[in-house]
C-alpha cells in the first residue's frame, strides 16, 4: 500500500481541541493545500480500483465452470450479488478515516503503517489494500484506540464530505497529547468537530449507517463474537438500533460461509420502522439480510380482527403454551385392537397393550408431535420385525420400510396418533369452551377461560376473524407440531413491546443460532410490554444473554432528551437519565394556544418554521388527531408524507401517527398536544411512554404545542425552555 506523506495543511483543522459549538468543516479552498490534494488522489485512485474491481466481476466468464446448469444458476447469482455490493454509491464516502500506526503491524516486517478506513474492501490491481474494511481487525483501534490507550496508533484522521466530495480532514496524536490536550477531550467523541458534524447532519431520506461514528461502547457490542446473545437496553438517541445492525454486517463480514447456510433476519414493529432502516446494511455491502416484523413472521392466516385488551394480554401469556401443547396432543389416544399384519403365508399380531407402551414412550419423550407420529410407524414395524426374526426368518431394512408403509399399520397410526392442523387447534380452543376447559384446567382459570373465548365462534379456518395474538397461537401450535428452522442470527428491534407468546415466536426462529436484542422499557406502550429483560430473555429462550445498557446519546439533543427525561421517574424509574455527547444544545419550545380550534394551526405554523430548516420534519399526533391535521395541513398547502416514506428536498414533511413513531427520527418534531396523546393509551403510565417516544424524535429541534395542560412532569418551567 502506497504511503500518503503526512498532511500538516492550514485547510484541514489539525488541532483536535473543539470549539464551544462546533462548526462545519470549512470547504478546502479553490487551490487546497497539498496534503488535502493527496487525501483527494487516494480517494480517487480507490474509486477507480473500486471499478475495476466491479468491472472484473462483471466480466467473469462462468461457461463451462459448472457442472450442471442448477449450479451455474447459483454462481450467476452469487456474482450478481458480489457486483451489487461493489456498487459506488453516490454521496457515501469511500473511506473517512486513516490510521498510521508507530510502528509496522506486518508479521513479516514489511511497510503496513498506514490504513485507511472505510465502508468496504478496496484493493488495486497488484492485490495490495487501498481502503480497508470497517470491520477488519486492524480497524478496530480507529473505534476504541483513545489518549489512555492508543494502541499503538500515532495518528488518526477524521475526513469531512459535501456529498462525495473530501473537503476537510481533523488529526488527533493519541501518542502524543499534552495533559491539557486530554483534558480538553482530544481524542474523545467531544473533541472531534468533523465527527460532531456527521452526527448533527441533517436526515433527509431514509435512516443512515453510523460506520464512521461508532463510539468504543457501541463497538464494543458491534463486535460481539456470533455465539453470544445480546441485549441492549439504550435510551433514545444511543444508537440501539444502529449497533444492531451494525452487528448483523460484522457478523456477515466475520462468520460468512456460516451465516450464509444459516441465514440472517432483522425484525422490526412495522414496516414504516423496516422501510426506514431498509438501507443501512445495503450501504454496508451486505444485500442479503432479511428484514420482518412478528406479525410477518407468523402470517399463516389472514388476519382480519382486533382482539379487546384483556384477550390479547391473555393470548400473549406464556401460559397459552401449556395450553397448546396439550390441545394438540390431546388426539393422541391409546389403541383399542391389535394390530393383525398378513405377510405372505404369515400372519402377525402385535397386541394392543404393546403398541400402547410405543405410544407412551414417544409421548415421554417429549418430541415434536409430527416427528412422533412419523417415528410410530418405524416402531410398530420393528416390533413385527423382531417377531419375524424370532420365527427364523431374516427380513431387512426393506422389509421394516414395506411393513411401516403397510395399510394396516398406517390405519392404526392414523388411529392412535392421528394428524393435526395447527388453525383447527386454535380455532377449536377459541371456539369450543368444553375442550378450553379440558385443555387449560390448572393453568387459566374460569374467568380467562371466558375472556379467552370468541363471541361468535367460526365456522371454519377461512372464515375466522383472526387477530394478530391468535397468528401468534397457531405459530406455537405449528411449532409444537414440526420444528420452527433455526437461523444464524436474529436481531429484534423495539424488543420492549413484545408479548411472552412472541418472544417465544422470535426465540423459535433462532434456537440454535444467536441474537441481538435492542429495545428501551421506557419505552413500552404495549398492554403487555416486558418489565425486565430478564423476564424478556428467558421467553425468547436466551435467559444467559448479557444485558448491556446504552446511556450516552448522540442523536437527541441535552436540552431535548433533558425535558424529556423528567417522565422518567413515572415511566421506569429503574432507569438511568440519558445524556447527551451533542454540543449543540438542541432547541426547545413550548407553544400553548388558548382555544382548542386553534391548536392544529399552531402546530402548522410550528411545521412552517421547521422547514425553514435543514432536514427532515416529523409532526407527531396522537392517532385519534390525524384527521383534523392532515385537513389543516393541505389547507396550509404543506404535502406531507407517512412514516417511512422516503423524504426529498420537496418533501421533508411526515405526519406521523404516535402508534408508528418508535424507531424513527427527524431533524425537525413537532408534537401536538401531548394531553391527547397521554389520554389515548389505556392507562396513564402507558400514555406517558407514548409521549417520552414522541418527544425524543428530534435531531436538531423539537416544538410543543398544546391546549390542553401539560403533564404534571412536564408543566414545571425551566430557564432552559423557550415558551411562547
């Protein structure tokens, strides 16, 4: 790798000291300085290595390689994919760090002292490294390399972009600093200004990947080896969801024959949160990942009705395993008659008592209820066999196969262990109250039992108005019945607001795998939304995962996440107040109106204002006051879009229903009237969650307007907080 001299240039802050509020990188001037002038001949020598290495894919030439034409398919495919991931996005920094190091890192002793750090591999065309992957090993130090712990690196350049284009750089000597360059935070997150500004950069468009601002922390998790689960519990604005996916393209990058037998899959609380995030791991070269949300996962029926509150709380109890596992058992029934097998000029019997002690023995062992019913054919043929051979005769496995296959023994399988359909169970359940009796006593009692019930019980599968928590039951039934196939890995997002009953779904689909759990209980607005992430983790099957808590926030502002903080204490007072490694203060208003007619105007005239801004604008409602602001806003003439459409310089607007608002982020929130969205929710406690999530949206600057008053934790003034 060639050796770029090291750049002392006026144009480039070199001096890592921040200056109160940090300030863009300045553009490089109309003649830059010479050492920018090399940053930007690396940075276009690795574009064009980087098309040179698409252009060799492309022109790969698979005739007569394969032996047959299914593996010529899959190679085909496989280098369409390797061409897709060698893809030079515009706009999306080729590299935006550099490493030199004190000293060669090369076991043979050669030159390798300098690295520069970006979104994927690049090599020219001897083979020699030009950029070096993010998650490469001698990347780690650009991470979590710090004054108290350099790791051997002398230097580590920052680079700012406009675009595409490379217009500034920022040094820090982690070898060197003074004691007053440390105590001014040198080397830290808050003593970067080019990595202050890649933060606060407005967020146009879907969500972004956070490669060249992953702090230790997060790295720390990111690199996680692929057999530990994790849990992350983060505050708004830590990055929870970020470190997730991040994670998953490590893992790819680490263990990628394995994961790609095994299979990746991200799950997500709707598909406005997966059409936000869509695009983070396809800017990290991983186009293959799966993304889902339960209710995908589990859509084996058409779901057309909404369960009342008690039901779905009780259908997403744990308990209702118990209950589905002796609902679809409960066919099994012991045999009445021998089995009587004509075989030629022989005839043979096996009395009813042995094949019942079969039965038991396959129901003791506690196996998938298809797997025993598939191995009770096997078993019944065996014990004829051993008769068979008992009488001198010699038969064989052909044999065994012939008498498991016989109409006699499939009559008395058909009989003793007859099929199931999973539906048909869950419909029976719900529908028939003398067999949810038998199946759930000592586990529901009388008055579930009634809440569990349908009203107007279906007449079959298809015309059932099944609800969201029933395609969860019938997942576990199917489950119960044939094994659920395991992936590699799973990451679920927004994990707070999960049942027990879709833990479980999530942990069936990563039994033998591992994964990453993000969520923040602050933040559960669900009825049946987990306490502890250790209730959490042992439904989902995990109960050895490591809890790790993610408290520094780089996306909400300290005066924002501060004001929304005071809730915390009514929401989860367990949990630590977020800070903030922001600089920028974030801005605050508070915009009471005195008649309730006009309060949709004064949240559009808050919108207004915000789009006179840079970036995105969210104005986030309660669900029940959507109508009358999407009449207000075409009135106002403002186009708006809906959660997880993508924004445009035209279209920066999105209304945003508070049930959707989890998980995304704007430059720009204003929330309407935090009353309605409080008294929305079933319980007040809930409701309070509702609007911690709604007030910790914002990026730059959030506005509130309202009527009606304030929570009590949130009506007390502060001098921090402007109020019109």
């Amino acid at each position: 790798m060639s050796a770029v001299p090291e750049p002392h240039s006026p144009a480039a802050p070199t001096d890592p000291t921040p200056p109160a509020a940090p300030e863009p990188a300045a553009p490089a001037p109309a003649s830059p300085a010479p050492a920018l002038r090399a940053e930007r001949d690396h940075l276009a020598a690795s574009r064009a290595a980087l098309r040179a290495m698409r252009d060799d894919a492309e022109a790969l030439d698979i005739t007569d390689v394969t032996a047959n034409w299914v593996n010529a398919e899959v190679l085909r495919g496989d280098i369409e994919q390797r061409v897709k991931s060698l893809a030079d996005l515009a706009g999306t920094p080729l590299f935006f760090g550099r490493l030199d190091y004190l000293r060669s890192l090369d076991a043979d002793g050669e030159s390798g002292t300098r690295f520069y750090i970006g979104r994927r591999h690049v090599h020219d065309a001897d083979g020699d490294p030009m950029v070096i992957d993010w998650r490469a090993p001698v990347s780690q130090p650009f991470y979590r390399a710090s004054p108290t712990d350099p790791q051997g690196v002398e230097l580590r350049r920052r680079f700012g972009y406009d675009g595409g284009d490379l217009t500034a750089y920022e040094d820090e000597h982690l070898s060197h600093l003074t004691d007053d360059e440390r105590a001014r935070g040198a080397g830290t997150a808050s003593g970067s200004a080019l990595l202050q500004r890649e933060i606060e950069r407005p967020r146009v468009g879907p969500m972004r990947d956070i490669v060249a601002t992953i702090q230790p922390e997060q790295d720390e998790i990111v690199r996680s080896p692929l057999g530990e689960t994790l849990c992350v519990q983060g505050a708004p604005g830590t990055g929870k969801t970020a470190v997730g996916l991040h994670r998953v393209a490590f893992l790819l990058y680490a263990h990628r024959e394995r994961l790609a037998r095994s299979g990746t899959l991200v799950v997500g609380p709707n598909s406005s949160f997966l059409r936000y995030i869509e695009q983070v791991l396809p800017a990290l070269g991983e186009m293959e990942v799966r993304q889902s949300t339960v209710a995908d996962l589990v859509a084996h029926v058409e779901v057309r009705g909404v369960d009342p509150t008690p039901a779905a709380r009780l259908k997403g109890d744990a308990r209702m395993a118990r209950v589905l596992r002796r609902a679809v058992r409960s066919g099994v029934r012991m045999p009445a008659e021998s089995l009587v097998l004509v075989r030629g000029s022989r005839t043979w019997r096996i009395p009813a008592y042995e094949i019942e002690e079969l039965v038991r023995e396959l129901l003791d062992r506690d196996i998938r209820y298809g797997a025993a019913r598939e191995a009770l054919p096997q078993r019944i043929a065996h014990a004829v066999l051993v008769r068979m051979e008992r009488s001198g005769e010699a038969p064989d496995d052909r044999v065994q196969a012939a008498v498991a296959r016989s109409g006699p023994v499939k009559a008395v399988v058909k009989e003793v262990w007859p099929p199931v359909d999973a539906a048909k169970v869950v419909l029976r359940l719900l529908s028939d109250a003398e067999f949810l009796a038998e199946q759930a006593a000592g586990v529901l009692s009388e008055e579930e039992q009634k809440t569990l019930l349908w009203e107007r019980p279906a007449r079959g599968v298809k015309s059932a108005k099944w609800s969201a928590a029933d395609a969860v039951l019938i997942d576990e039934a199917r489950d119960v019945i044939e094994r659920t196939p395991s992936l590699g890995h799973v990451v679920l997002d927004e994990a707070q607001d999960l049942s027990p009953m879709q833990y479980r779904a999530v942990g069936r689909r990563c039994s033998t795998g591992s994964a990453t759990v993000l969520g923040d209980l602050a933040q559960g607005t669900t009825p049946w939304a987990t306490d502890t992430w250790a209730q959490a983790l042992t439904h989902l099957g995990k109960p050895e995962a490591v809890v790790s808590e993610l408290t520094e926030g780089f996306r909400v502002p300290r005066q924002v996440i501060a004001y929304a903080s005071r809730l915390l204490p009514a929401i989860a007072p367990e949990l630590s107040e977020a800070t903030s490694v922001r600089e920028s203060a974030g801005a605050l208003e508070i915009r009471p109106v005195g008649a309730p007619e006009e309060l949709a105007g004064a949240a559009v005239a808050a919108c207004r204002e915000a789009l006179g801004h840079e970036g995105s604008v969210g104005l986030i409602a309660a669900d029940a006051r959507l109508p009358e602001l999407a009449r207000a806003l075409t009135a106002a003439g403002l186009p708006y879009l809906s959660p997880g459409e993508e924004t445009s310089a035209g279209m920066r607007l999105t209304l945003v229903p508070t049930s959707l608002a989890k998980g995304l982020e704007y430059d720009y929130v204003v929330v309407d009237e935090p009353a309605a969205i409080v008294s929305g929710e079933p319980d007040e406690r809930t409701g309070l969650r509702r609007l911690y999530v709604a007030l910790t949206r914002a990026v730059s600057g959030l506005a509130v307007a309202h009527h009606a008053p304030l929570p009590a934790q949130l009506s007390t003034a502060a001098v921090d907080v402007r109020t019109r």
